[in-house]
C-alpha cells in the first residue's frame, strides 16, 4: 500500500474509469436527495443568500486578502473598520463585553490594501452593515454614523420578521 511522508497509509490508487464511476454515483446521491419543493421561507432564504454573495463578488471591500486592523492602512485613508453600538458611538472594550446583542460594522472601501493585477490599489464603496442577533427590532443611531447620506441595500427583517 503505498505510504505518504508521515508513514500512514491512504487508499490504493483507483483506475480514472474507477474513479469517474465513483464520482458520478457520489453526484447523482448528492442531487437527488435535494429538495426543490421551497417553501416561502426557503425561499426568501435562497434569495438573500444569493445577493448577498452578489454584493461580495461586485465589492473587493467584502474580499479582502489581509484582516480588518481599524487603523489606516496609509494617509488619508482613514481607518479600514470602525466598530459602532447601536448609539452610533465606536465600540469600546467595555461594550465589547456587556453582552448587546446588536452592533454596526463600517467598512471603508477607501482603505483597502490589496491590489488588482496591475498593482493598483483598490478602491471600494463603504459600506454600514448593522447586526441584530435579538428577536426584538432594535433602533441603529444610524446618522451619527454615516451623516445625511447612507441608504439601506437590504434589511433582511422585512422578510423574516
């Protein structure tokens, strides 16, 4: 039986013929127990996921290659990620610690560090995502945050609320 370089053992090499028919029956388990009878909220959840990854692949700010640091990445750019409560005021650590069950997350397309395939630096929209993990509505200070402008992409507790 052949061996890898930390001496345990792994399977016997399979014919592609072998291996293909494996495969396929694997698919065809996989698919057919999938149901697509969904019901509504299924269905609404299909949809959110769906934009969802849309909005990550049309926005580099949701892809980033290096993690958040919440402090400018170079001049000018301000700060890469601000944590806010639900006030409007930044995070502090001792309302990191007080159990809220809602927070703000701003994410400044401004302050990207990663590059596209010529080596300039990419530039994104900046996004205010607020999080409730409550049951209960919760009132997001939202203007303190982003002034006058900001608009909401998406509230995801019209459809599951």
């Amino acid at each position: 039986m052949p061996w890898d370089s930390q001496y345990r053992v792994t399977r016997a090499p399979r014919s592609p013929q072998t291996q293909a028919a494996l495969i396929s029956r694997w698919v065809a388990e996989a698919v057919s127990w999938y149901d697509r009878d969904l019901d509504q909220q299924r269905s609404d959840l299909l949809a959110f996921t769906t934009r969802a990854i849309g909005l990550r692949k049309a926005h580099p700010v949701f892809r980033r290659r290096s993690f958040l640091t919440g402090q400018q990445p170079r001049p000018g750019a301000g700060d890469d990620v601000v944590w806010f409560c639900t006030d409007g005021t930044p995070m502090t650590q001792d309302k990191w610690n007080s159990g809220s069950l809602a927070l703000a997350v701003w994410l400044n397309g401004a302050a990207l560090t990663d590059t596209d395939a010529h080596g300039t630096v990419l530039t994104d929209d900046t996004f205010l995502i607020l999080f409730n993990a409550s049951w209960n509505p919760q009132v997001f200070a939202k203007n303190r945050v982003t002034g006058e402008r900001g608009c909401v992409t998406r509230d995801v507790y019209d459809n599951w609320g």
